[in-house]
C-alpha cells in the first residue's frame, strides 16, 4: 500500500492499496472513507494536485463507490 501526508486543510493523508484499486482518504473533519475502483493514475494526481480539496471534489467525490472506514465504524461521527 502507498501513503502520503498531505498539504491540505481538507485531507491529512492518503493511500492506495493498488491490488484492490482502493483509495483511502483521511479528512481532517470526518474521519477515512474508502474509495473503490479508483485507477492509480487518480492516486497520483491527486498527491500533486495544487488543492487536493479541489481535485477530490472535482474527480473523486460522487465518481466512485465509497464507503466510511470499514475497520472502524463504531467511530463514525454522528449528526
């Protein structure tokens, strides 16, 4: 699996497990949610995006299957 930190006020980090084609996206907000089916090509981009904010809103949210952390979701915020 791949992760990097990044520079962002709306994503802290993220990783790619290449073998399931799955992103993971932590946000500083709500926590890590799952993206499936995401080319790594994506992954990359998104690291070198000027606002990884942008580029997640523009390319990722709504495109692909997502779920909240599956290993953790009895943490998931409420309201």
């Amino acid at each position: 699996m791949r992760a990097a930190k990044l520079n962002s006020s709306m994503i802290s980090r993220v990783a790619y497990d290449e073998e399931a084609e799955a992103l993971s996206i932590w946000f500083r907000e709500t926590g890590r949610y799952v993206y499936f089916g995401v080319p790594r090509a994506i992954y990359e981009a998104l690291k070198k995006a000027p606002s990884a904010g942008r580029f997640f809103n523009e390319c990722i949210k709504r495109r692909y299957r997502c779920s909240f952390d599956p290993d953790r979701r009895r943490f998931r915020p409420t309201g």
